[in-house]
C-alpha cells in the first residue's frame, strides 16, 4: 500500500477523497467549534460572577450526531456522503425540506481539490502529508473566521507549535527560519495593529491574525513572509473593494481578514519558492 501511494498520482487521488471526507468533518468544526467557545466563556463569566453556571446540552465535536437545525431530523451516514448526498437531496433536508447550504458540498470539493493539489506538489513524505493538515486547518480557520470573526486559539496555536515540530526537522525549512518566522509573523501585525489603533482610535485586526501569521512563519520560514503579507493583503483590498462597490458593504463593518491570511498561505506553501524566485528575477 505504501508502495503504491509513491506513485504521485495515486497518491493525489487518494488524499482528494480523503480531503472530501475531512471537508464533511470541516464542515460540522466550523459550525460547532465557535459555539463551544461561546458556551465555555459563559460558563467562566457565571463562575467569576458566582452565578449558576447555564444548562446546556452536550456538546463536542463527535457528538451529539449531525441534525438538521430547523427540525431535529438525525443525518444519517447516505445522506451524509460529502458532495453526493446533497446533489442527491436537492440541497433540502430530507425530514423538513429545509434549504442546506450550498457551503457545505463547497468546503467539500475544496478541501478535496486543496489535498490532492498539495499531495501531488509533495508526494508522499512529511511534508505532503503536513500540508494536508495545514490546508485541513486553514479552511476551518476561513470558514469560522467568515461566520464569527473569530480565528481560535484551539486551531492557531497547535498550527503554530506543529509547524515548529516539523521544521525541527528541516521539513519545509530550518528550525532557525521558522522560529524566526513565528516571531516575525507575529510582530509584523501586531505593528500594524497598534499603529493603526494609535492613528485612528479603532482596531483595525484581531490578535488571531497575529497567531494565525506567526503559524504561517513557524511552517514556511520568515522568507515567505513578505510574499504572504503581500498576497494577504492584495486579495483583501480586492474583496473589500468589491463588496462595498458591488455589494453595498458598509465600511465601518468589519471584514474578516484571516481567510485572506490563510489564502495566501495555501499559495505560499504550494507555489512561494517560485514565486519569490520570480519577483527577485524581475527585480534585478
């Protein structure tokens, strides 16, 4: 088995169909994952009070079983078959008739498509197999940064502390660039943040940028930074540009900045050494 994921292209294939099956578990990270977060701070706030904590059902990552939110019907394991069972049930649910998002098939076929393009740029070894976990991170990192504008610190730090793990190894690059990376990564925002904030009197990110960068450094090497910082902020400009001249979005709401962080990151782990070889080349 081993043997054969060699092969570059089997062992694309093979991570497409596990990334459609980790976007289906993507899928229920995005949805629960902030929820759990608001509960426990309730909790911690009723305790500080020395009030009666709330009453909630339990609730984690695994259980209770994935259910319909406006009915209660359980899904069951074929209508929970990534991409396939939503065409098959016409985007309802099959208890109430309820719209499901078409989010759902797209986080789908996207992680899908983002691990067999990272399994094929790799091959099979460490570094193919770490991107696949990097990619898995940044898409749940997107989603609930989309819903919430909240980037968790249950995603960001370990992404940070296992992108040092691998290139204490020289995986993607020496252990000294990437610990220099996450410090950088870190601090380049955090500037941004506070010249910002002095200049105008608002916050212009959350400190989750700051940790979900310095991951980015602690996994690719400071040298990748300037390429991320830029790509980052060029999609950015580009969507906040559109939705407020298209869409009619107010200015002064806020637009989450981490899905382009993450974005650019993607590009960067795939594509960074020749794109930075090509600016450098054009530069001179």
């Amino acid at each position: 088995m081993i043997a054969l994921l060699a092969d570059p292209a089997v062992f694309a294939l093979a991570a497409g169909l596990l990334g459609l099956m980790v976007g289906s578990f993507l899928n229920v990270v995005i949805h629960r994952l902030p929820i759990m977060m608001e509960r426990d701070w309730e909790l911690q706030c009723a305790e500080l009070r020395g009030e009666t904590p709330p009453a909630f059902e339990p609730l984690t990552l695994a259980k209770p079983r994935s259910r319909c939110p406006q009915c209660g019907h359980p899904i069951s394991a074929l209508e929970n078959i990534p991409i396939i069972s939503w065409v098959l049930l016409r985007g309802r649910c099959k208890g109430c008739a309820a719209p499901i998002s078409l989010r759902y098939p797209l986080i789908e076929a996207l992680t899908g498509l983002l691990f067999g393009l990272a399994a094929w740029h790799f091959g099979f070894n460490a570094a193919g197999l770490g991107a696949l976990v990097l990619v898995a991170a940044l898409i749940a990192l997107t989603g609930i940064d989309f819903d919430t504008q909240l980037l968790p610190d249950d995603i960001t730090l370990p992404l940070l502390w296992i992108g040092l793990a691998l290139n204490a190894f020289s995986v993607y690059t020496d252990l000294k660039s990437a610990v220099i990376g996450a410090m950088a990564g870190y601090l380049a925002l955090w500037t941004v943040y506070w010249g910002f904030k002095l200049t105008t009197g608002k916050e212009g990110m959350g400190y989750g940028d700051f940790k979900l960068l310095a991951a980015l450094g602690a996994w690719l090497g400071w040298q990748m930074l300037p390429l991320t910082i830029l790509l980052s902020s060029l999609v950015g400009a580009a969507v906040g540009i559109g939705l407020m001249v298209f869409a009619r979005h107010n200015r002064n709401v806020p637009i989450p900045f981490g899905p382009y962080l993450a974005a650019a990151g993607i590009i960067a782990l795939i594509w960074g050494k020749p794109l930075t070889r090509a600016y450098l080349g054009a530069s001179l």
